[in-house]
C-alpha cells in the first residue's frame, strides 16, 4: 500500500492568487469551511481559480519524466542529479521530481474532489455557476489521473477529499475508468467560452467543453497503446478528436501561422491552446504557483549565457529532426560567450556541446540583444494541450482503425506545412503511418508536458528510441526494455 502525502488542499488555495493576470482578486477572510464556503457563485469561481493554481504548481518547472525519453538530457552535476538520474534509468523513491508531480497531482485531485462534493450545494448559485465549476472539477481530476498513471501505472485513487494515508493502489484500468467517466461528464458540464477574468485576450484560461474533447481523444489513443492495448479505443479517439477539428471554430483553435511565434512572451494566450497553465510573477499577492520556473533560465546555457543547465538537446534526436522553421524555434542557434554578442559560439563549441532548446526563453525579463536576463522568475505559459495535437491524434487514431484516409493525410500535414515539410508519403500502411505521426509529435513536442516520454511508452518503442542515443551522452545505467517494459514506469515516491 502506498501512503499519500499531500502538502497543499482547496482550503489553503482560496487565499492565493489566480494563475491569470485578474482572475482571482478576492482575499476570502474568516472561518472557511466547505460548509460555510461554497454558496454563491463568487465561492465558486474561487474555489476555481485556487484549483486552476494549484494545478499549476505541477508544470511550473521541469519534471524529471521528461528526460526519460530522448528528446531531453542532463548534465550530471549538482542539483541536476536527480533529472539526470532519470535520464539514466537509475531514479529511485526518493528522487525529488518524482515527488514534486506526485504531490501537486494529488493537491490537484484533493481540491478537485472537495469541489465535487460540495458545488450542487451552492444555494446562491446558478445553475451555469454550478455546472461549469463541477466540470472543471472532473476535467481537472481527469487530467491529474492521467499523468499519475502514465507516470506510475498503479496509484492510489481517491475519489473524496479526505486522506487516508493506508489506502491500496488501484488498477490502472479503474483508474483509466474514472478518467473517461469524468471527462465525460466534464464534456456535458463545461461552457464553450469562458468570460471575464477567465478569458484572456480571446483566449479560454480555464478548460472548455473543447478542452474536455480533446483530452479525451488523448486517453483514448493511450488506451489503445500499452499497457491496455485496447485497439477498439482507436475509433474512440479518431471520433473525439475529429469533433474537436470540426468544432474548432466554436473554442477559437487553430495553428498560428509561424511556429516561433508560440513561443513569444506577447502570445502567451494564443489560439493554439486548447488547455495551458498561464503564469503572472507580476501579481501582487506572491505565490509560488504563479510564476513560471521553466523559463528563461533552466534551458539555458551555464558558462556561456548564465543559464541553469537543467536540460539540454540529446544529440541523435537533434540530428534526426527535420530542418527547418520548426527546428529553428526549437533549438538555440548562435551562443553569445559571457552575453558578449560579438562573440557567437555554435551548440558544439558550448562547454556541454550539446544543442539549448529555444522554447521558453522568450519572457518579459529576457533580453535577446545579450541573450541575458534579470530575473529568474517567469512569465511564459506552459502548453500542456496544443490543438496539433488533436490534429495529429486524430492522424493516427484514424490510420489505426480504418485506414490513412485522405482526413488523416490532411491532418498531418497542416503540422508539416507549417513546420516547412513536404507532405507525408501517400499510401503508407496503418503501422507505417503511426510510426510517421509518432515521430512527427516528437519533433512538434519535444520538450513539452512529457509527450515525448508517453508517446515512447505506449507505442513499446522507450528502449528502441533510447538504444539510438549518442556515445557523448552519459551511459545508461539501465536500460529499457520494450517487451518486458523494465524502467517504463517510474518507482513510487517516498513521500514521508
């Protein structure tokens, strides 16, 4: 049995700040107890807002499942030990990353299930007031389910807000379940278009009924992968995702034209988000879930820029990844030595010698003329559902229960046209054409919210992609294996 630690609970979050610019202004004052709390419609846009938060604590920094797979790597040095312990097979119970997700997905589940037990009782409340914050409830549990299990396979499942700490370990497929089952309930509950403070510049902060879709289609795909391997999911998946492509005009989806242009401070609400985790280090009322630790400086390189070195590119991904547009924005180009622009470096003259990732470093504190900054904490949104993904799990879901029919051409290369690649080869078998979309979202991904690392596991190919993996890399201390899936999911945390 596994004992559940968590630090952070619904009734602490009401008292912070939102994880939008104005979203949550108030400072509840007094006793609050769920059963003096939720009652008008102000408590539970609150009570929302501290769930959106809380969430956000999970994605605020680098998580060591990232380095996993073999788009991202360590140096073995320092504090980047335990990502590097990762990144080698060797993490163990105590690895501090892996409590770090651990934790914030249980806070997250914790105040979701406390929201669940008490939004109907809210008297003083619409009957939209309601049904909006319970779906966002469920959404919320669902996605904090979903990254558990992939991440440990077999967790505790609370469905209440209380804590036992002697509760067993359920089966993945219950827990899998409960995910569908919320979701789909979040489908029905959730608006199409938030207003007020949850919008920002045109753009939904908290999860639509677009968002619920797409998630969905996601668990499905998994569903369909290892360890369930039950392919009817596939048509489940193609299904969802190609309501989300239908309806993206509904929940304003759509790709941006330039693929750098996602990754500026200026569009941190962009169109391409179909679910993301928005960050203000600005807001008065500090919080640690309010500002973004993954950029400007963890990307970053050390000796010349004054970056944190918390990962870099591995090598053979970088090699193999397709130039162009895409790949521009990926990665770093030119290194500025001591923030010297007169003296550039290539990736391979950097004391690591490995290829930085572009993405993130754009932030209100950076500045480009220098490749410096004078703030280590940020601003920049973390993506954890871009809409080319949906499009891409709708690619692959559909080769995998009927064909790679003209839809699923299409869908596939609106992400290629826009990254300046040819269109994919017609007339690609179903297992041939998920092996290209696999690819594809590595390339779109990398170093984004773990997909790289899930897409390896549920397509059994971790140990086939981690054997391709340069001689300059730190060796593997173990290795993964695809048909006995040994180092696929990670130890439990000791999390007491």
């Amino acid at each position: 049995m596994k004992k559940i630690l968590i630090s952070l609970g619904v009734i602490v979050s009401l008292v912070a700040t939102s994880c939008s610019d104005d979203f949550l202004a108030e400072d509840p004052k007094g006793s609050i107890t769920p059963a003096t709390f939720y009652k008008t419609g102000s408590d539970l846009k609150m009570a929302s807002a501290a769930l959106a938060l809380q969430f956000n604590g999970a994605f605020n920094q680098m998580a060591g499942n990232y380095y996993g797979a073999d788009d991202i790597t360590s140096k073995r040095a320092g504090n980047k030990i335990d990502f590097s312990d990762f990144d080698t097979f060797r993490a163990n119970s105590s690895n501090g990353r892996l409590t770090n997700w651990w934790q914030y997905f249980y806070a997250t589940i914790k105040s979701a299930n406390s929201i669940i037990q008490n939004y109907e009782k809210a008297s003083e409340a619409t009957d939209a007031e309601k049904n909006n914050t319970g779906g966002h409830a469920y959404f919320m549990r669902a996605m904090a389910y979903f990254y558990l299990t992939r991440s440990w396979g077999e967790v505790p499942m609370p469905t209440e807000p209380t804590i036992d700490n002697d509760r067993p370990n359920a089966k993945v497929q219950d827990i899998y379940n409960l995910v569908v089952a919320d979701l789909l309930k979040a489908e029905s509950m959730l608006p199409d278009q938030w207003d007020g403070e949850r919008k920002q510049n045109g753009v939904n902060i908290l999860p639509t009924r677009g968002s619920a879709k797409a998630l969905l289609a996601n668990v499905y795909l998994t569903m369909a992968g290892w360890p369930l391997k039950q392919n009817d999911k596939y048509a489940l998946a193609a299904a969802k995702a190609k309501e989300v492509i239908d309806g993206s005009a509904t929940w304003g989806y759509k790709l941006m034209a330039n693929y750098a242009d996602i990754w500026k401070i200026g569009n941190k609400y962009n169109e391409e988000a179909v679910f993301a985790c928005y960050f203000n280090n600005d807001i008065p009322q500090w919080s640690w879930e309010n500002g973004n630790m993954i950029g400007p400086l963890p990307l970053a390189p050390d000796y010349e820029e004054g970056g944190w070195e918390d990962g870099f590119g591995e090598i053979s991904f970088y090699n193999r990844f397709p130039a162009g547009p895409r790949k521009d924005a990926t990665y770093q180009k030119d290194y500025f030595l001591k923030n010297d622009p007169k003296k550039v470096l290539t990736w391979q003259q950097t004391l690591q010698k490995h290829p930085y990732f572009l993405k993130y470093r754009d932030d209100n504190s950076y500045n480009w003329a220098t490749h410096s900054t004078n703030d280590w904490w940020g601003s920049a949104t973390t993506f954890i559902i871009r809409y080319p993904e949906v499009l891409l799990t709708y690619a692959e879901a559909k080769a995998m229960s009927s064909s790679a029919d003209a839809t699923a051409y299409d869908a596939i290369n609106q992400v290629r046209k826009r990254a300046g690649l040819p269109d994919l080869q017609k007339g690609l078998g179903a297992t041939a054409f998920r092996d290209s979309v696999v690819a594809e979202r590595g390339w779109e991904f990398a170093v984004e919210a773990g997909i790289r690392w899930f897409d390896l596991m549920r397509t059994e190919t971790l140990g086939k992609a981690n054997a391709l993996r340069d001689p300059a890399e730190v060796p593997l201390v173990n290795k993964p294996d695809d048909a006995s899936h040994a180092y696929y999911w990670n130890p439990l945390p000791i999390t007491k």
